[in-house]
C-alpha cells in the first residue's frame, strides 16, 4: 500500500514538473533555459535568409544550451561587472528598442494600395511620352566635334567613330549606343538636341555640354515602355516606406530637447 501510494505521489510530481519542461529548452546547471531563445533564434535566421525547418530543432536547442554554459561561465567570471560589458549591453538594448519602434511604426503606417497607385501615377506622368534609342561621340574640343561631323559627311561610320575617339567609356565601346532612354535621362543640352532629331538622323553641329561636346545621332523612336504596377509594386511600397521613416525619423529628432 505504502509502495503505491509513493508511485502515484512521484506521478503527481511529474505530471506536475510536465508544463516547466515544455516551456524550457534544457536545464543547464540548475538554471532553465527557455524554449522561447529557440524561438527568437529561428526568428533571426529567418530574417537573415535562413529559414529553420523542424530537422533543425535539435541544432537550435544545441546552440541555446551552448550560450547558456559559455555565458554561466562568463558571469563566474565576473565578466557581466565591467565596464565594457555593460556599455556594450546598453548599446544592444538601444539597438533592440530602435528596431521595434521601427517595425511598429511601419505596422502602424503601411503603404495602402491607393498610396502605390498614386505614386505610380505619378510616375507614369514623369516618364510617358517618347524615348530614343540614341547614340553619341563625346570629346573634349569643339574642333574635334566638327573633325567628326566632316568624316561622317565624308562616308565615315559612326560608331566606328565613336569606338576610336569617344572618350565615354561606357557608350564609346559599344559604338556610342545609348540604348533606349527618356530625355529626362540626360542633360538638357543634350536632351533638347536630340528632341528635334528624326529617325536617323545626326546632329548638324556639335552640342557643347558639361561633359564636352557631343555628335548625337537618334537611330529609333517610340512611346516610353513602362512597368506594369503589379511589376514595380513592391520597390514603389518599399521607397515609400523608407521615405515615410525617414521623415518620422527627422519629426523626433526635431522634436527632442539636445542641450
């Protein structure tokens, strides 16, 4: 009798003991380490672009239970009394707070899919119209320019020309090919020269810029062809945001007293 009543109490202990080994990871030392450092751990990785699956709950556990022994021993140490560790400390608990005021403060301010299509409009409006498959020779002088204008009248291939004495590196090489852009794109000097261009043709004199002077010739025409919405949603949400945080940023900042 006594043997049973001794089994059933050692029952009530376990089952009672049952809820605080769920919620821990490990016992180390005496000390229990919280199944909930597992959690905030697979949180991390995920963020980082690791994804945790279920095969990798024993390596998590393994990690939670090696910082809680290397830590344990840091405090016997006496390490968690200096200086350093504790303005270290603070600076990882600021860390911490910014990022959740953050996180919050876009929870509480997302971009709605009426601010999207709004900035999208707005957009299209600044970069519809034409755009022009370009090319261009680009040197330093303007009797060079005019050099270049008399060798291309003279039955001289442009962009045999603009490999040999363009000094843009980028379009030089590729035969001073621009590729498709709006005006917007370039330099207004340039811009209104290439405007009044027609397919095919070049420039009748150099167009002195910042840059030099440049032999422009338009090669092709068309209407401006832009993203779908749906193509650039997620970057026009993520500039706003940031530019919604920036600015939340710069309110508290001017709100706070700095003496």
């Amino acid at each position: 009798m006594k043997k049973q009543l001794l089994q059933a109490a050692a029952a009530v202990a376990l089952l009672a003991a049952l809820p605080a080994f769920a919620q821990n990871a490990a016992i180390v030392n005496g000390k229990p380490v919280p199944k909930a450092r597992m959690d905030v751990l697979a949180q991390q990785l995920a963020a980082a672009g690791r994804p945790v699956t279920p095969e990798m709950q024993g390596q998590l556990r393994e990690e939670v239970v090696a910082r809680e022994i290397f830590m344990q021993e840091a405090q016997k140490q006496g390490l968690d009394a200096t200086d350093d560790y504790k303005n270290q400390l603070e600076l990882a608990r600021q860390a911490i707070l910014i990022r959740q005021l953050f996180d919050n403060y876009r929870k509480t301010n997302a971009v709605s899919d009426a601010d999207a299509q709004a900035e999208y409009d707005k957009f299209v409006a600044a970069n519809g119209g034409k755009e022009y498959k370009a090319r261009h020779i680009l040197v330093e002088k303007e009797d060079q320019a005019q050099k270049i204008l008399a060798d291309l009248k003279k039955g001289a291939k442009f962009e045999d020309l603009a490999k040999k004495q363009s000094k843009d590196p980028g379009s030089g090489a590729n035969g001073g090919d621009l590729d498709w852009a709006a005006p917007a794109s370039f330099v207004p000097e340039f811009s209104e020269a290439m405007i009044k261009l027609k397919k095919g043709e070049t420039t009748p004199a150099p167009v002195k810029s910042q840059f030099g002077y440049h032999i422009i010739r338009v090669d092709d025409i068309r209407q401006a062809q832009l993203p779908k919405l749906d193509e650039v949603k997620p970057q026009i949400v993520q500039q706003l945001q940031q530019q919604r945080l920036q600015k939340y940023q710069e309110e508290l900042r001017a709100k706070a007293k700095v003496e």
